[in-house]
C-alpha cells in the first residue's frame, strides 16, 4: 500500500543537507526523483539522534542519564534507527521539493515501508511525483469574445414556480396508463444477456423522454415507458458513457423495468401554509421575486461557463501538453467536487445538479481532461498576476452556498473542511478571478440568447445508479514502484 508523507514545518533553522537528487520525465506531469543522502549525513543524524537521547536514556542498572553511551546506542538501536529514517525522509523531501525547479501539485507517493533503514553506507530512496506541465503562458490580452446574455422573463418564473409546486404537489396512485410527467415507482434490471450487472430497485422517478444514469442514459425511456400500467415491464435499451475500456461502447445492455406503480398529480394551491413552508414567504409575489433572483443567477452562472469555454477554449490552441492516465482519473471526482460546489452557489435545485453529474460521468474522461488543462492554463495565469483567494471570498462563496441549502454557514463551512473541498473552492474563486481579467482586456460582443436549459432538464430524469459494478479508483495512487529502494539497475542507470 503507498504511503504520502507531508514535508513537516520546522520552527528552527536546520543544517541542509548535502544530497545527489537525480530527476527523470518519463511524462509531461509526472518526474521520477532519486534521492541519495552520503554516509557522513546519516551518521550526522544518528549522532545527533543519541546526543539527545543519552542525557534522558533509562537503561536498568543506571540512574536516569548516567548509562555508557555505547550501553544506550544498543539498547535503543531499533528505535533511533526508525526515529531518523523518518526524519531523514522528511528533511529530504522538503528540501528536494523546495529546491528543483519543477511545481509539485501533489505529494511524492511511496511505500514507506519498502525504504532500507538507515545505517553504514548511503540512504538511498526514489519516488514519483506529478507535476504542472511546463509550457509558454499564451497571450491573453486583447481576445475577440462573444457573450451570450439569458433574459429571465415572467414565464420563465412561471415555469420555475410550476416545478417548485409539483415538487410539493400530492401524486395519487391511479390504474390508468402512465404518461410524461408521472411519477412512478419502478424496479430496473439492468442485464447483458441473460447476466443481471445491476438492479435499481422501488425507485420514484417522474417519467421524462430519458432516464440518466452515472455511466450511461435510457434515451427511449419515456418512448417505450409511456402508456404502460401498474404491473407491466417493459425492455428499454442502455447507451452506456466513456468508461476506461473503449469496448464497453459496443456492449448490449437493457434495462427491464417494472412498473411498481403510476401516480397522477393532483392540484395543488399556493396558500400560506405552503408559502410557510417554501421558506416564510409573505406572499406570491415575494416567492416569485425569490424564484427570479435565484434564476438570474443560474443564467449568470451559464453565461459565465460559455465565456469560461470560450476563453479557455482560444488559450490552449495555443498550448501543448500530455495529461498522464492516471493523473486524469484521480481528478475526476475533484473536477465533479468544483461543479457541484459552482452550481450549489448559483441556485440549481439538486435533481438539475444530478443530471449535470451524470453527464459528466458519462464523459468522464474527456471532460476531465479538459477541465485540468483549463486549470494549468489560468492558474499560471493567476501566479504571473498575483491573484489568489482572499479570506473574504471564502466567506461569501460559503454564504451563498448556506442560503441555497438552507444550512447555516458554519455547518457549510465545517463540512467543507472535512470533506477536503476547501482547495476546490479556492481554485474555483482563483480560476473565476482570471476568466473575470480576461474579460476585462477582451473586445467582448454581448448576444442576447433564449435559455432551453430548463427545456433540456425535463427532457431527462436523472438517478444516481451504476448499470456497472465501479471501479475502485482511489484518490491516492498506487506506488510506482513497489520496492523504493534504489535497485541495482537504477544505480546503474545513474552512472
């Protein structure tokens, strides 16, 4: 099992340490680092290692302190050793990644437990590391844009508060064939033959043109669905997304589904009651105003995403760098992880921000890749323009996802801190700060456009189902090597 091991911060000033660093590319993102510390280094540490122990050692026979020093190397060989193979370790790599002139964007991966003790000899160990691809910063003053600007009109509020209301409104069971726009209740057995790979079971769905799932879409879902009775199965084919084997494209997979139960929609009324509910309305027309704002913000978090693709889109027709494999899948769930938390903030109800991820993860890979070269890109922007998060930043972006979840924002907070999100909320607000500059120095054309976001949103219904079994992919990679040894063929190598 790989281990990371952070650089610790040390409050006094320490010796550097005199090392061979050998370093490699066997890809854009990824260097292979050889680290050998010279014997008189490794004696320096375990003398220093003692020099503290001796004057508290407890060795039997002895008062406290007053054992032969030989007497205390032996009895606690085993645990300086250890002791200074840790801090060996962890000198080395602070200094390593201090000192070269590659950018770390992650911690070096190793298995700690494969690395020789430290002893007579040099103290040798290699990792790998990911690195930012190194490339020119393209030029970004002076871009020919065109902005799309949504309008929010009356009937887009109208619309809005309907699907509010009908989340709300009461379904009746009924016997009468289903149609788009029911809520049903449905077992589905996703089978490849006769192999059953997955069963979504009693799930409450409302019936739509398709159905969309982690890693793939029913597209004729509603086609062959509708008109169906309580008790019925029906067939529908599976377009299964991008997976890591190109030849899942070419499977033949169906989903039976088993209509449990149809239910009709009842009306529903707007009363204070409901308006209570909704959030301590005072009126109709105060809930519209709500509704209105959060779509205008919906609108600018598009109109921001079109400009965002346009932007990043002419900066790397200009840059050229390999993405590693790996490097990719492991920041699928980060790049996922930064989209929820966009739309969290801009208002989208979470069956719209399902759908997005589902789509997401049916084109996981290239979406991935994407979003990763758009983020070297503006991230080196931001560096050569000194800009970065500001505290205050963090608290708004907190604030306005508080308000959109009905959470307090401490509890916001906290849950982003333990989840880890923190960092992709900084490269959010960092990355927006570029995309918001280039704009600044940008001839812009704004273009009035009509929205079918909310067309296409019910044209889909989305679960959060796998028809296949997930890959374990985890957020920690593998070790490269699985002895970090230096072997003979890497010493080798060097000379």
């Amino acid at each position: 099992m790989s281990t990371s091991i952070d650089s610790p911060e040390t409050a006094e000033e320490t010796t550097p340490l005199q090392l061979d660093v050998q370093v490699s590319s066997p890809q854009a993102c990824v260097r292979d680092v050889v680290v050998t510390v010279p014997e008189s280094e490794v004696q320096r540490y375990l003398k220093d290692a003692y020099d503290e122990l001796v004057p508290e050692a407890q060795v039997p026979g002895f008062r406290s302190g007053r054992a032969p020093r030989r007497l205390v190397e032996k009895q606690f060989k085993d645990r300086v050793v250890e002791q200074v193979k840790g801090k060996l370790l962890m000198d080395s790599l602070a200094q390593v990644t201090d000192n070269q002139e590659f950018s770390a964007i992650s911690e070096p991966d190793f298995d700690y437990n494969s690395i020789p003790e430290p002893g007579d000899g040099p103290f040798s160990f290699q990792f790998s590391i990911e690195v930012r691809p190194e490339f020119e910063t393209p030029q970004w003053k002076g871009l020919a844009l065109t902005k799309p600007v949504e309008k929010v009109d009356d009937e887009a509020v109208t619309q809005a508060l309907d699907r509010v209301l009908k989340d709300r409104a009461t379904f009746e069971a009924t016997d009468e064939p289903s149609e788009i726009g029911d809520r049903l209740l449905v077992t589905i057995t996703f089978k490849e033959g006769d192999a059953v790979l997955s069963t979504l079971e009693e799930e409450s769905i409302t019936l739509a043109d398709a159905l969309s799932l982690a890693d793939g879409v029913c597209e004729q879902f509603g086609k062959d669905v509708a008109g169906k009775k309580e008790g019925d199965t029906v067939s529908t084919p599976v377009k299964l997304g991008q997976t890591d084997d190109e030849s899942d494209a070419d499977r033949k997979i169906v989903a039976e589904v088993k209509i449990e139960e149809v239910q009709k929609l009842e009306s529903i009324e707007i009363d204070s009651e409901l308006l209570e509910e909704l959030g301590d309305f005072e009126s109709e027309t105060e809930l519209r105003e709500f509704i209105k704002e959060s779509l205008t913000r919906q609108a600018e978090y598009r109109t921001q995403q079109a400009v965002r693709k346009t932007v990043t889109d002419l900066l790397a027709e200009s840059v050229n760098f390999e993405l590693p494999a790996d490097l990719v899948r492991r920041q699928t769930n980060r790049e996922l992880q930064r989209r929820v938390l966009e739309m969290r903030r801009n208002g989208f109800d979470e069956t719209t921000i399902r759908g997005i991820v589902n789509a997401l993860q049916q084109n996981a890979k290239a979406s991935t890749e994407s979003a990763l070269r758009e983020h070297f890109v503006l991230e080196q922007i931001a560096e050569e323009e000194s800009l970065d998060a500001e505290p205050q930043e963090f608290e708004q972006e907190v604030m306005l996802i508080a308000q959109q979840s009905g959470e307090s924002e401490r509890k916001v907070r906290a849950r982003l801190e333990k989840t880890g999100q923190m960092d992709a909320l900084r490269n959010q607000i960092v990355e927006r700060k570029v995309v918001e500059l280039v704009v600044e120095n940008a001839k812009v054309t704004e273009e009035e456009v009509a929205s079918d976001a909310q067309d296409e949103a019910n044209k889909s219904f989305p679960v959060s189902h796998s028809v296949l079994a997930k890959k374990d992919h985890s957020a920690i990679p593998e070790a490269k090597y699985e002895d970090n040894s230096v072997t003979e063929k890497t010493e080798q190598a060097k000379d």
